[in-house]
C-alpha cells in the first residue's frame, strides 16, 4: 500500500516535472530564438543603417583607387591597402605624400596621425567586444568612424550593429577602390555629386541623440571647438585626436538636459 | 619591394593594431565610474571633432565652402526631424547643387 502512494505520488511528481521541463524547455528555446531574432535585427540594423552611405563610399574607394594607380601603387598594393588599412582619410594621405614625392616613412607617419583616433574609439568601444583575442582582434578591425558612430545606443555599444555596419562598409570599400583600379578614372569624382557632404551630415545626426546631459552637450561643444581651433595649426588628424580631451566634461557633476534647450 | 608595398604593409600593420588595441587590451575590464563616464563623452567629443573637420576643414585651413552648407541644410532637416536618408540627401544635394551652379 505505502509503496502504491509512493509510486502514485511519483508518477504525479513526475509527470508534472516533466510537463514543467517541457514548458522550461520550451521557454528556453523561445528565449533563444528571440535572442538570435534579436541578434540576426541588430546585425541587419547595422547594415541597413550604411546603405544610403554605400554610392559615396563605393565613389570614394574608386577614386582612391585612381590616385593610388597614379602614385605608382599596383593594383594588388592598392586594393591591399583598402583590405587592410581599410580607414579612407589615412590611405588617401599616405597616397598623397607618396605621390608628392614624399618618403615611406613620411607616409607612413601621416597615416598613423590620422588613425590615432581608432585608438579612444576603440576603448570606448572595448567592453561591446567578447571571445577571444584573436576574434576581438578581426571583429575590430571593422572600426571605422561610421559603423562605430551608428554602433552607440544610449551611451553603450552594440557589437553587433558595429559589425553589421562594418561589413557593408568594407565591402564597398575595397570592392569601390577595385573598380577604381579597374576603371581608372572614368567613373567621375564624387565631389561633382555632393558625395563629401554627405558624410559631415551622416555624423550630425548620429551625434543629436547622444547629446542627453549639458556634460555630453559641453564635450560636443568643446571636440567641435578643439577641432576647429587647431586645424589651422596642427598637422591633420591631431585636430581630432585632441578633441577626446573634450570627453573630460564627463568628470563634472551630471547634469540632465531638457530636449528644448537644443531644438 | 617598392616604396608603395612598404608603405602598404606598415600603414596596415599599424592601423590593425591601432583598432584593436582597446577591445583586445581593454577587453572586459570594469572601469570605475568616473573613467567610465569620460568615456562615455568620447563619442559626442569626436562625432563632433569629426564633423568640424569633414565640413570646415581643407588641407590644414578653414574654408567655408559647399560642404557647410550642406551640413546647414542636413541641420535643418534634423530640427524637422527628418529621417537619416533625408538628413544625408539634403546634405549631398545641396553641395551638388551649389557646386552645378558656381
């Protein structure tokens, strides 16, 4: 009789364990599909989010492709550079100091002052990475300043919308410097289309939304004043690279910004 | 090699570790807090630097040219909360227009 009870009682236990399994199992398996739908939305969000950029891009690449033919780069140095370097302002300095008949080394430092800033965007960036060293290492070097702009969300990063963004850009990048190559100079300069417009505009209004304290408002006041201030007087790519000095506004005490103030 | 592979496999080599230097050394580090909110303001700080530069700066000058106008008129179609296409558009356009006409 007793070992009756105990078996019933078992079965019921049992059967409502496995139910509740099946319905954790379940919740679980719903999580992770959401999880990865989330995921597969925010990869595409980032690659989405670089379309309309892609015909400047691609313009860009190719006329850098021509002006590197022109430099006396072959074509596989040049499309290396851009599978490489993969950062547009430094590969059209060093191409240009080449071309002026400057030596390696001066190319090679103008570059280097230009892609300085990679380096405060990529620890701000830091804590969004995860795996591995060699996978942080391949997965950053999809930094470039637009997929890094569009991959902060409310103060954080989103790996994902970086890499998505990432790759859209590397693909019309050395894809665009390989018609370059290819095409030669027939393919028109972007400047005619408005194209280097476009990309001032682009950082514009992916600063707005950041702009949520009078700190974030004073440290954008004070990188665009950095900037513009030592411009004139400083080689290129320092104005911007001291402009992270502006980021120092974050040690004041936080203050909260009403959204009239800026509209 | 040619001058153009040296420079080719420096720049590259240098860059790729520049990208990767905070996310590989940095990793998952906690800052304190007060780190964390200096870095936090990097990206208004050079988002901002960047599009000072891109509009208003040619080969170590200042000009005023097409290109400031057209971050005039994106800044306009921001205040009309337009959406980022049309941001770029109006930028892009109004260069190209000013630059058909001049």
């Amino acid at each position: 009789m007793r070992a009756v009870v105990l078996h019933t009682a078992n079965t019921v236990l049992g059967s409502s364990m496995s139910e509740r399994d099946r319905h954790q199992r379940d919740a679980a398996a719903d999580a992770r599909a959401g999880r990865r739908a989330a995921a597969r939305a925010s990869y595409r969000a980032g690659a989405r989010a670089m379309l309309p950029l892609a015909p400047a891009v691609v313009l860009f690449a190719a006329s850098f492709g021509v002006l590197a033919r022109s430099a006396g780069f072959d074509p596989a140095a040049t499309v290396a550079m851009s599978a490489t370097t993969f950062a547009g302002s430094a590969q059209f300095a060093a191409v240009s100091v080449l071309a002026a008949g400057g030596t390696a080394i001066a190319a090679v430092l103008a570059a280097v002052l230009l892609n300085a800033r990679y380096a405060p965007m990529g620890l701000a960036a830091a804590r969004a990475f995860k795996g591995g060293r060699l996978r942080r290492l391949l997965e950053s070097q999809l930094l470039v300043d637009e997929s890094w702009a569009f991959a902060q969300e409310n103060g954080r990063f989103d790996r994902r919308r970086l890499i998505g963004a990432g790759l859209v850009l590397y693909v019309g990048w050395v894809g665009g410097t390989a018609l370059g190559v290819a095409a030669g100079g027939s393919l028109g300069d972007p400047a005619t289309l408005g194209l280097d417009a476009a990309f001032p505009a682009l950082f514009l209004a992916l600063m707005v939304p950041l702009i949520r304290t009078r700190n974030a408002l004073a440290a954008a006041l004070g990188g665009a004043g950095l900037a513009l201030l030592l411009t004139p007087i400083s080689p290129a790519g320092v104005p911007v690279i001291a402009a992270t000095f502006a980021a120092l506004a974050g040690l004041a005490p936080r203050r909260p910004l009403h959204r009239r103030e800026v509209a | 090699m040619t001058t153009a592979w040296i420079a080719v496999l420096v720049i590259g080599a240098a860059t790729i570790a520049i990208k990767a230097a905070g996310p590989v050394l940095a990793g998952d580090r906690e800052l304190p807090v007060r780190a964390g909110r200096v870095v936090e303001l990097v990206g208004p700080a050079l988002l901002a630097a960047l599009v000072a530069s891109q509009a208003f700066a040619s080969e170590e000058q200042l000009v005023l040219d097409e290109r400031g106008a057209g971050l005039l008129a994106a800044a306009v179609a921001l205040l009309l909360r337009a959406p980022i296409l049309v941001v770029i558009l109006a930028a892009a356009l109004t260069a190209a227009l000013l630059r058909a006409v001049s």
